[in-house]
C-alpha cells in the first residue's frame, strides 16, 4: 500500500514542476461556523488545479523507452492539463482524450501545453476506454487519473504542505471523485499526524464512496449528474480505494446548490475563483455535513480554480437564488395603460431592484383582456423575498415563483 516513503519521494520530483500554493485563514468562514477554517488554495497551482503533482511524478518515473514512446490519458479537464504541461516540461510527447462535452476553456488550455486533444465519449468512463486502445495501438504509456501509486504519491505531497503551513490542524476536508488525491493526502497526513482527522467529499449526484464505504466493495453508478466535473466519475479507483478504506475517517455528500452558494461565497467574500469540485469541501464545512467543535481548526482544500465561464455564469445565478438574492416571478395583469406602471410601484416601493421585465399579452393560458409578465428582481435575501411577495399578493397580484 502507498506509503509515507512514496510521497516524500515524489515531492523531490514534483517540486521542479509544481509549486507550493499558499494557506490562508478565513475570518469570514470561521466567523460563519465558529471553526478555525484555513484554505488551500490549490486553485493557484500551475495549470489551476492539484494535477499536475501527481502527473509529474507519473511522467518522470517512466523509462527513458516509455518516456520516448510518449504518454496518453483521458480526462474531464484538470488531469489533462496536468499531464500535457508534466509532458512538455519533459519532452514527453502526450495524447489526451476528453469527454466531448468537456468545458471548452479545459479543452483550449490543455492544447495550450503541447498536448494533442482528442474528443470522444459523453463521460469519463468512455474517454477512458478510447485513452486505453489509443494505448495499445501506438504503444504508449497510459497516465491513470487517480488510480495509480505514483499519481497517488504526488497528490500526496500536497497533504505534506498542509501539515507544514498548518502545524495545528485538526481536520482536513478533501474533495473525492476517483479518490487519488485523498489517498495521497491521508498516506501524508495520517503518517506524521494520525490524530488528525480526514474527510472526503462528494458531490450527491457522483457520489459512489459512501455505498463503496458500506458494502466494503467498490459500488459503480449508471450515470453522473453534477456541476463538479472535477469529481464527476462513477466509481473510485481500485488503488485509492483500499488506503481510503484505511486511512480516511469520513466520507459526507454535499448538493450542487450547496457547492454553487460555497463557489459564490469564495468570491464574493474571499475573492477567490474555485471550480465546484474544488468548492466542494468548504461547502461540507458550511453546510455541517460532519460534527466538528467550536474553535476546532478546519483545512478545506481548494482543490482547482478550473471553472468555464458558462457554468460560472450558471452558478452565480444559482447561488443568488440560493441566498435570496435573485428571484423569478410571473403574475398577470389586466391589458389595460398604467397596469404595469402599478406593479412597478409595488416593487419599487418593496426596494427590489428590477433586472429584466417580459410582457407577453400572446399566451393562451390568459384572457383575452390580460397580459401575462415575467419579471427577474435584484433582492437582499430570504425575508426581502418573502416581504416583496406578501406586498405583491396584498395588493392582488396572483405570485408565481419561477426560481
């Protein structure tokens, strides 16, 4: 099984690609909690996420045969850039298949580091199986995401970080899709420090750990449904599974909402861009998903800053309507001059701020003498929202709530 030895190892090799990313302490999230919370903010790695650790180390351990030969992968997005830039800083020749649908700033960034791209596959899964021929046929190296023990020995050096910036941590909260930076972090941490305690975390609609945790098997979903791209697999590795079986504590789900509100928190409030599944443990630490004390000193590692400027834009409105800060309405009005100037001044008069306003006297689930109108409002929260709806209705207006 992975050991202490392996990760220390690594980071002899992984410190001449990757760097050593800062540690900071959140007054507003320990504010929040009432726990010490401290981010890593791994977000600021090379190539925006903790990849390129464990893709190093991969890449550099190969033969000078396999290194020549060249190297292929499949990946959602973080594990490819890690991989073509580990490459190129070798002179190592690398292939990387991704999901079609991956993000297209994942996709555009990893052609940027040298790496031939190929799209195929809706998921991970499948890009996998096409990575796998691509490896037979032109007798490359095949560079696992997670479930190998030098990918695992480099993501692990970034537990050794954590224990070093934050000698006095009690709790460290890691994000899990195949389970290799986990696997590694705990290896680490548990070595030097057995007391401390680790927590993985995933996203609800990926989430295959805790039912793999019960059965004392690994549990493979159908499907994947979730923002966090970074963690989206059906199953976790065969390798991560076994050291997590061992040396992790806990194992909670967090929901897409909850990971859009801690995306949008970080910032809002950090000013810290951090992709869901990077968002994913400090949406756990917010959320109370597990029993921790007052003053009891929490690491959240922000695993990636890898996010696409479409699903960004989708989550920031998600976190708005999640905190009370956006809503979406329809009521109808009798067609008739002033009707929408009169609804107007009951909003106005409820200080909501008005983004965008839809007149539709077209629908056929109105009367002819009505016109139906969709209104998207700038609110202050959960009780503004609940206060502009009672002076809506107060004044008749039949209140449909969109979002």
């Amino acid at each position: 099984m992975l050991s202490l030895a392996d990760v220390e190892a690594a980071r002899e090799r992984v410190v001449r690609t990757a760097r050593e990313t800062p540690m900071r302490h959140s007054h507003t999230f320990s504010a929040m909690t009432g726990a010490d919370v401290h981010l890593k903010l791994e977000n600021f790695q090379r190539t925006g996420a903790f990849k390129i650790r464990g893709a190093t180390n991969r890449i550099t351990t190969l033969s000078a045969a396999e290194q020549a030969a060249g190297v292929v992968t499949a990946s959602a997005g973080n594990h490819a850039q890690g991989v073509a830039l580990a490459a190129s800083r070798l002179g190592v020749d690398a292939k990387i298949v991704m999901p079609e649908h991956a993000p297209i700033s994942k996709v555009n960034a990893t052609r940027s580091y040298g790496a031939e791209v190929v799209l195929h596959g809706h998921d991970y899964s499948e890009a996998a199986e096409h990575a796998h021929m691509l490896e037979r046929e032109e007798d490359r190296t095949y560079v696992p995401a997670f479930a190998d023990e030098q990918v695992m020995a480099g993501q692990g050096t970034l537990g050794l970080e954590m224990l070093e910036q934050c000698p006095g941590v009690d709790t460290v909260v890691v994000s899990v899709g195949g389970g290799g930076l986990i696997s590694g972090v705990a290896t680490a941490i548990k070595a030097n420090r057995p007391d401390v305690r680790v927590v993985g975390v995933q996203a609800e609609g990926a989430a295959s750990l805790p039912q793999s945790l019960e059965r004392g098997e690994i549990y493979e979903r159908d499907a994947v449904d979730t923002m966090a791209d970074g963690i989206a697999t059906r199953r976790v590795g065969d390798l991560p599974f076994e050291v997590i079986q061992e040396r992790v504590d806990e194992v909670v789900t967090v929901s897409d909402p909850e990971i859009a509100m801690a995306v949008l928190y970080l910032l809002e409030r950090s000013k810290t861009l951090v992709e869901g599944a990077g968002a994913a443990p400090l949406a756990a630490v917010l959320q109370e998903r597990f029993d921790y004390a007052d003053e009891e000193t929490i690491v959240a590692c922000l695993s990636g800053g890898n996010i696409d400027l479409n699903t960004l834009t989708t989550v920031i409105v998600r976190g708005l309507v999640e905190t009370g800060r956006y809503v979406k309405f329809e009521t109808v009005l009798k067609d008739r001059p002033g009707a929408l100037d009169d609804l107007i001044s009951v909003i106005s008069a409820a200080k909501a701020n008005i983004y965008r306003i839809q007149h539709d006297r077209s629908s056929r689930d109105i009367d002819m003498n009505a016109a139906e109108v969709e209104l998207e409002l700038e609110t202050r929260g959960h009780d503004h929202v609940a206060d502009l709806i009672d002076k809506l209705e107060a004044n008749g207006y039949e209140v449909d709530l969109l979002v």
